[in-house]
C-alpha cells in the first residue's frame, strides 16, 4: 500500500479488490481501539464469501513470498525507462508512479501542458492491436498496471511495443507536437 512509502499510520483502511485477486471481498482493517463494535452491528453483501476468503489468503500469502519485492524492483525498472522515453518523445509529459502503477501524461506541448486526447487514444488502440494491454486515465494519461509477477523479458517487450506506437503516432502528428527549441 502507499501509505507504507511515507510512514503515514491511518486510523483505519478500507481493501477490496486486489486483497481477494479480483474476487468480490472487501476488508476494514484497524487497531482493536476503534473496531470495538458489538457482533451483529455491520454486515456485508460479500461477508464471509468462503472463495474470496481462500483468494484473500493465498494472495495475501504469495504476497509475503516476494511479489511485493517484485512490484517495487520491475516498478522502479519501468518508470526508468519511461522516463529514458520521455527524453526522446515530445509527446510524454510527464512519467509517474510507485511500484506498478505508473502513469504517463500525453502532451502536445510540454509547456502549456495542452493535453494530447486523441493522441492518447490512439496510442491505447495501437498497443492493444499489438497486443499491449494499456488502460487510459483522465482525458490524456496512459496507466501501465502490470501483474505482480511480471519480468524484466515481460517489461522490455511492453516497452518495445509502447516506444514503437509512440514513434508511430508522433511521426503522424510532427506537426502539431510543439517541440521546444533548444538553445
């Protein structure tokens, strides 16, 4: 989780989805202090479901075996090289994230930060023709959201595939891409 980057001790943080792989379960967890409810007095539509319990707990426990290690080397290892691209494209505004979840900022122009929408879906399209699974977020930002047990193998072909439609799309559009004029 996040919070365990910036030391941050919350009262109580709510889980779904990832603590069961994608399986309907969600969790409240807390100190005993504030949990202190009389049985019976909170109920859940997915409470208890025996399936997502048992998916809880393996990921919980493949989780302890090394893929948060994973998510935080690969995670590092891909934002690196996003940001190697961003030098090289114009169209990259900006490059962000932590572990697995990084997200990159499509731009027409780097100073007014005017957003590159269509450009953003053109890019999500050609990977996903190239068989790249990329999600869009916002109006111009592109999500890399890999697996837990991605590999290095598995991040440089993604790369390949994202620098390959990224030079495709910006070729297209050399145009209207503002490129700062060096000094």
């Amino acid at each position: 989780m996040a919070i365990e980057h910036w030391g941050v001790v919350p009262d109580i943080i709510a889980l779904a989805k990832g603590i069961a792989s994608g399986m309907p379960l969600g969790a409240t967890v807390s100190q005993s202090e504030v949990m202190d409810w009389v049985p019976g007095s909170h109920a859940s539509t997915f409470g208890g479901n025996p399936i997502s319990c048992r998916a809880a707990l393996t990921t919980i426990e493949l989780l302890e075996e090394g893929f948060i290690e994973n998510a935080e080397r690969m995670g590092a290892y891909i934002l690196e090289k996003l940001k190697g691209l961003q030098k090289q494209f114009h169209l990259i505004g900006d490059v962000r994230g932590k572990g697995l979840m990084i997200g990159i900022e499509l731009v027409k122009d780097r100073q007014t930060k005017e957003k590159a929408i269509e450009e953003r879906s053109k890019v999500i399209q050609a990977c996903f023709e190239k068989g790249l699974l990329i999600l869009g977020c916002g109006e111009n930002v592109v999500r890399f959201i890999p697996p837990l047990i991605i590999t290095q193998r598995e991040a440089d072909t993604a790369l390949a595939i994202f620098e390959e439609v990224l030079r495709k799309v910006e070729k297209t559009l050399k145009n209207r891409i503002v490129v700062p004029k060096r000094k």
